[in-house]
C-alpha cells in the first residue's frame, strides 16, 4: 500500500521532476550557461537566471547537515504524527529536504553519510514514487 | 499574504539620515484583546483589522498631538487584507496628498520607504498604520494552506516539511551540533524575553517562565519547544512619522531615523539560512545602516531582534556581530541581554511574549525606550537603538536615535 502524502505542487518543470522520480532517479536542474545547481524546481537558474536548464541525474550520496521531528499536525492527520525530516546535503551541493528510511531521530549523527531510497506514495494527484534516504 | 522583498526598500543614503523621526505612537491593547479572544466572553466580538487600525490610529494621533489635517500622507499595511488606503483616509477624516502603493507588510520596509516619501517632499507628516486579526482569521503557519511566499513555505509538503517553525528547528538542530549546545540552553532566551514582558503591561504574556516550564512544555517541531515560537494575536500599530525639522517642539522626543540597510537570499536559501545563518545578509545590510547613520555597531545600546523563534534572535545577535558565532546563548545566560546588561535585547518581550505584530511593536519598543518612557524596562539614558528585521532569506535593520526635543 502506498503511503498517503500531502499534495506536491505540480505543473511545468514539477511535473519532470516527478516523471524522473518514478524511474527511481533523482534528477535536479543543471544550468547550462553558469552550471549551476538549484532545487527546488525552478524556471529561471537561482544563480544566473538563465532559463536553459537540463535534468541531471544526482549520485544519490549526500549528508545529514539538519534535521526535525514535527510533533505539531499541520497535515491535519495526513501523516501520523510524530516524525522525521532530514536536511541532506548532496554529494553535488544543493540542499534536499526529506525523510529518513529505515531509521529515525535516535540514529541520526551530524553528518553521517546517507544513500537514496524511493518510497511509493500517493496523494490527490495519483500515485508517485518519493525520494527519501537510507544509511549509506 | 504580502511578501516583501528587499526591492521594498529604498537605497540607504547618508544624505536621508535623521531627516524624518518618529512622533506619534498608538498601539491596541495586546494584552486585554488576547484574554478576551481566549475566554470569549458573553456578547463577545472579534476585532476586525479595520477596527483595530482605527483604535491604533486614533491613540498615535492624540499621542503625537497633532490635528488631523497635519497628516498629508497615510501608508497602510492589512498583512491578511483590509481596507485600501483611500477607504482608511476616508474612515478616519484624512485627506492624504500621498499614499504608498505598498511599503511592505511586515516593519521594518515601510519606515524607510517613508522616511525616503518626506525627504523627496512627497509629504511632511505620514501615519502608517499595521494591523492583523491574525487569531480571529485563523491564520495557520504551516501544512497544505501555505501555498505562497518562498518557495521553502510550500515545496517540501511531500516530505511532511513546512512552517516557519521548521525553517527554526532545522538553525537549531544545526547549532547545538556544530557548538555543542544544549536544548536547555536556548531556554535562557525564552525566559529573558518573558522577564522583559512582565515589566510591560500590554505584552500578551504575563506569567512567569522557568527552565523548568519551558523544558516540560510541548514540542512543536523538535527540537523547538511552544515557548520557542513566537504568539499568535490581534492587534495594531499606528507610527506616525514627520519631518524632523517640524518635529521639534512637540509632546514626545522625536525619534529619528537614522539609518538602514537591507540583503537578501536569492541563491542556495536552505543551506544560506541553516549553515550560514544568513551571516553575509546580516553583515552587509548592517554595515549600510551604519554607514548611512555615519556611527558604529558599539554605539547601538539597545537591540531589538525579529524573534519569530528564540534561535532566530540569537541569528540576529551574532549575525550582526555583537557577539562572536556561538556565543549568543552565553550571552543571555549571562544577563547580558537583560535590561541592566551591556545590551539590553527586546525590552518589551518581543514577538515571543510580548505580541506579535510584525515587527511593529519593536519599534514601539524603541520609540518608548528613545523617549525615556519605558518605566520599569527603560533602558537607562538610551539614545540609540537598533530593529533588525530577518526572515528566512533576507535582512532589514533599521537604526533610530532620539532627537532634541
């Protein structure tokens, strides 16, 4: 059974990102002029505004820099509350907010090297697989 | 919601230093609407945004002493919606030569955008009025209905990651890893602030908070505590500001704008706002206020941070370079944040205790504390004073000084 998530925002350029996600990769988008890395999805590159972009397949490797447990519902029930966030730094640099797979607030150290994992999900747009992390 | 962006702010320049000042102030009252809002009495009615402007406007107006044909400019700011500016002159008998498209919703952009609007003569006296029905809306700061603002407000749904507490638990968690802090520590912000509160009649919060109570209350987002968020209520801010050299002579010290600066995040947000702590934003905007205001960031001795959280003003602290990174915590535990302290922080509770107006009422907080007002809390012989405003991408401080009377 998939996990019920709250909605992404979808459209232009989500939509992609999403298409890549359900091949199991995790693609952001290259800058061709300045070969900047920005996330989340954008139309214009955050570091020179140029709009020809291309989707890069990111390694998967990265680190755990951050992280929090929301004990507060603001999903009104959506997800069971509490649990965990974590802010993965990317072998490639950018920032990616995700959850934790197959561990949790206990297990995590400053920077321990994480690895990604997909999880199946669904919210009111369909079925989707999500990006999330494991210990590498 | 109104976003502001740093393109809200005018250039700081040197040339528009103290010549517009502070001379009137109204506030609601913070504390009676919020017990009123809780227990709901008999007969009870929410405040409306419109309502509460007019109250706050009306107070500024008989605070500052003038009439109201003095006002020729009025700058209204409704965060959740209200009036326009032409139905607000009407309401409250202005007739206006000048009225801002949009100064911001949030302080500290409308005052500099002002203090530009006198000097370029587009009037001489202008009311600017903030006014939120944030708890009677029921205005929530995260889940699904955050669908505007910065991309990091509604992006991460997915993962179950949003709210601007979010954004303040990711800083915190940062923080205690990379200095070796710990939750109890960040406590003493918590109940500094509170302390200033209970030295201020119309702050929301009144009782007392221990380390105790502040450790024992709920998580929000953990590692951040209820205490750790700043309140949610009802209320309004009126600031009426004029020029300075018609400012001379009346009721109150005027309180002058001095200066201001402002940076902003348009790269890398997540990894600028947690592992850098916006630490260039802060230093570049910091020193344009301080340029533009021709004195140093040792003669500020009084500060006023935007403490959406407890770690947040802490950010602000060492950002702006009144302590080293990693020693704002120290800073408070010590008192050096207490009205008393070589710094004296929040002095009327801030947004975390004393009410949350946007950064409003921090400059209330200075222009009481300029003026010499502030009984109990008042910051011995103040003359100068700093408002930093910070959200998560960007940094706006503003620096006031008291003027001849």
């Amino acid at each position: 059974m998939p996990q019920t998530r709250p909605d992404r925002k979808l459209g232009p350029g989500h939509d992609e990102f999403w298409a890549w996600c359900s091949k199991g990769e995790l693609r952001l988008q290259r800058c061709k002029s300045c070969g900047g890395l920005s996330w989340p999805v954008i139309d214009a590159c955050e570091h020179c505004g140029s709009t020809e972009l291309e989707w890069e397949q990111m390694s998967g490797l990265g680190k755990v820099v951050s992280w929090c447990t929301f004990e507060h519902d603001y999903y009104r029930g959506v997800l069971p509350i509490p649990y965990d966030t974590i802010m993965v730094e990317l072998a490639e640099g950018p920032i990616f907010i995700s959850n934790p797979s197959g561990f949790g607030r206990e297990d995590i150290t400053f920077e321990m090297p994480v690895k990604l994992a997909f999880v199946d999900c669904v919210d009111s747009a369909g079925q989707f697989s999500l990006p999330v992390f494991a210990k590498a | 919601m109104s976003y502001m962006t740093h393109f809200d702010v005018p250039t700081p320049d040197p040339a528009l230093s103290r010549k517009a000042a502070i001379v009137g102030l109204g506030e609601t009252d913070f504390h009676l609407d919020y017990q009123a809002a809780r227990a709901k009495p008999d007969g009870y009615e929410a405040p409306t945004s419109e309502s509460l402007a007019i109250k706050a406007f009306e107070r500024a107006l008989a605070d500052s002493g003038l009439r109201r044909e003095d006002i020729d400019g009025l700058g209204v700011n409704f965060l959740y919606g209200g009036p326009s500016s032409e139905e607000m002159a009407k309401t409250l008998g202005l007739t206006p030569r000048y009225t801002p498209e949009r100064g911001g919703g949030i302080c500290a952009g409308p005052l500099p955008v002002a203090a530009t609007a006198i000097a370029e003569g587009k009037c001489d006296t202008i009311a600017l009025i903030f006014s939120v029905a944030t708890r009677s809306i029921g205005r929530t700061f995260g889940g699904n209905k955050m669908d505007d603002g910065p991309s990091s407000y509604y992006y991460h749904h997915p993962w179950g990651w949003s709210s601007q507490a979010a954004h303040w638990a990711l800083i915190w968690t940062h923080y205690q890893q990379v200095y070796g802090a710990k939750e109890e520590d960040l406590a003493a912000v918590a109940v500094q602030l509170r302390q200033n509160a209970m030295r201020n009649p119309n702050a929301v919060m009144q009782s007392e908070l221990t380390v105790e109570k502040y450790l024992a209350s709920r998580y929000v987002v953990r590692p951040l505590h209820l205490f750790d968020l700043c309140l949610v209520n009802d209320g309004a801010v009126c600031l009426i500001v004029r020029r300075t050299d018609l400012a001379k002579g009346m009721a109150h010290a005027p309180v002058e704008i001095g200066g201001w600066g402002r940076a902003s995040v348009t790269r890398n947000k997540m990894h600028t706002l947690v592992r850098e702590r916006m630490r260039t934003q802060y230093q570049e905007s910091g020193r344009q206020m301080l340029e533009m205001a021709g004195i140093g960031l040792g003669d500020v001795q009084h500060f006023e941070g935007y403490d959406a959280s407890t770690i947040h003003l802490i950010d602000h602290l060492e950002g702006h370079g009144f302590v080293e990174p990693g020693q704002g915590l120290e800073f408070f535990k010590s008192g050096k944040a207490a009205i008393g302290g070589t710094l004296p922080v929040n002095t009327g509770g801030g947004i975390l205790s004393g009410s949350y107006m946007h950064g409003w009422s921090h400059v209330a907080e200075i222009v009481r504390q300029l003026r010499h007002e502030a009984g109990p809390r008042q910051v011995k012989d103040v003359e100068v004073s700093m408002f930093s405003l910070a959200q998560t991408d960007q940094v706006h401080p503003v620096l006031f000084m008291r003027g001849a009377k």
